[in-house]
C-alpha cells in the first residue's frame, strides 16, 4: 500500500463532499452543545426524571441542596434532622406521610395533586414547624424540590433591596412560586391584627400562583381561621381549603420552662 492509499484508508479522513452531514461531524456538533434538531436529528428522549434522588447525580444534589439552604437562611440547621419517625402523634406523622405519598405520586405521573394544601394550625410551641420540616426532610429525600420559608421573611424579600445577598424581589418571587413544595412557615404571623396592602398582596399572588400552576404549599399558623381570612381575603382561603388536609397541631407549649423564670 503506498502512502496515499494509506491516508485514503482512515474512512472518517476520506474527502467529503462539501455539506454533507457525517455520524462524525455530528458527534463533533454533539458535543460542542449545538442545537442539533435544526439539521433535522430528532431530539434524544426526555432524560431529565422528575424526581431526583439519587445524589450522586448533580440534579439531586442542587435539589437537596436549594431545601438545605432555605433551611439555613432560616436559621433552622438544627430542624434538618427531624423525620416523620421522630413525630409524636398530635403532629399527625401519618396524615403527613400520606400527603407527601400523593404528591410524589403526582409528579411522577406530571399530574395535579389531588389535595393541594396541607394548613397546621396550632398554639405556640406544639410542634408544628417540626412537624413541617420533617415533611421537608423527607419529601426533599424523595427527589421534590422544597423550599422552607417564613411568612415575614418572603414579605421581607419582596421589598426593594430586601432579599439576602443580592437576590432580586424577582428572584425571591419566582424561587417560591416554582419550588414542588413549599413550606410556607407562621402564616400570617407577627402583623398585629394588620396586615398592609402589601403584605396582602404579595401573600395572595403566591399561593393563588402556586395553587394554579398545581403547586403544593403546607401552611403553619397560631391563628385561627379569621385571622387567615383576614389577609387571604375569603375567595381565596376558600380555594385554599377547597384541596386541604387540616393537620391541627395543639399540645403543650415544648418551650415552656419547667421552672418559670423570675424576672
Ligand atoms: N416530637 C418531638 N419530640 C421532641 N421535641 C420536639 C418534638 N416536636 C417539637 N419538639 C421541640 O419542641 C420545640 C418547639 O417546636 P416547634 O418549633 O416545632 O414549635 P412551633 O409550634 O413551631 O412553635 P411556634 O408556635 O413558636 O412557631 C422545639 O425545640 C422542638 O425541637
Ligand atoms: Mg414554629
């Protein structure tokens, strides 16, 4: 073999014609990132699962990671450990359970969870941001994107300049409204009796945004439902309890010293 039929003999070098399309000029474009369908290569099937739990893949890892840090940006590191095996019985660990049981069911089939909103009301200190996080927890295990927040502090984001770092009110807004749970911690808590047309507002395009794009949202509360109504106006809470599990939370305030202090 003389050396131009030697060359000749690496099929891939061959002359090409000019514009034709080789497996090896795709490749080439593969893996540079081009967007192959616009030379008519249907696109590869859906890889991207619905849930994410193995956390060896990097997906599942920045999902349990954006759950873990909405939990340290509340300053709740040490709520991360609770699991529904840790819940007494009057924070309703199975009603819980089966609530998150659906839900993963619902993403997995991209369908509509049947009940929308889990609303665990209570007295201070029962247990009931336990009782959430550990739903957190769990659900965040199980591959769903969860994020924890309280009421005030979404309040708080929303404001010019208000969110942490340099997180824009937009990106606190599109953060909670497209999380697959949200845990919405003190529903209306610390607004006196009054809340401002901002805080109404703002608390009415989330849930009313999450309830229409099929979103998830559990609810914690010291109120009673009047004091819900109050800021969610009643259209709204009665969508809100329209799909609902009520996981009522009361018992003993767990803070409470044993011995008062005196002072
Ligand atoms: N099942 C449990 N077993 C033991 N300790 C618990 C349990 N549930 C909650 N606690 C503890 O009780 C304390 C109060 O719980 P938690 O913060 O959940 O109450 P809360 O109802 O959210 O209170 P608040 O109304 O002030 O928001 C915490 O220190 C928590 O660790
Ligand atoms: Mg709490």
């Amino acid at each position: 073999m003389n050396i131009l039929e030697a060359q000749h003999g690496v099929p891939e070098r061959e002359p090409q014609r000019l514009g034709e399309v080789t497996d090896r000029v795709l490749e080439v474009l593969r893996r540079g990132g081009a967007d192959l369908s616009q030379l008519g290569v249907p696109a590869p099937p859906e890889s991207d699962p619905l849930l994410w739990e193995d956390v060896s893949i990097p997906q599942a890892r920045a999902r349990k990671n954006a759950w873990i840090t909405s939990m340290r940006e509340a300053a709740h590191d040490d709520y991360l450990k609770w699991r529904f095996t840790d819940l007494d019985a009057n924070q309703h660990p199975n009603v819980l359970g089966g609530w998150l049981d659906s839900l993963v069911e619902a993403k997995q089939h991209k369908a509509r969870p049947a009940t929308m909103h889990l609303i665990a009301p209570g007295n201070i200190g029962s247990g009931k941001t336990t009782a959430l996080a550990a739903l957190g927890n769990e659900a965040s295990e199980r591959g769903l994107l969860v994020r924890f927040i309280k009421h005030t502090t979404y309040l708080t984001w929303r404001r010019p300049d208000g969110g942490p770092g340099d997180m824009t009110a937009y990106a606190a807004r599109k953060r909670h409204v497209e999380a697959d749970l949200l845990i919405l911690d003190e529903l209306c808590g610390e607004m006196d009796g009054v809340a401002t047309e901002f805080a109404r507002r703002e608390t009415i395009d989330l849930v009313d945004s999450r309830l229409s794009a099929g979103r998830p949202t559990a609810f914690s509360t010291n109120l009673r439902r009047d004091g819900i109504a109050a800021v969610l106006g009643e259209r709204l809470l009665s969508r809100v309890e329209d799909r609902a599990f009520l996981a009522k939370i009361q018992g003993p305030d767990r803070r409470t010293p044993r011995t008062p202090l005196d002072w």
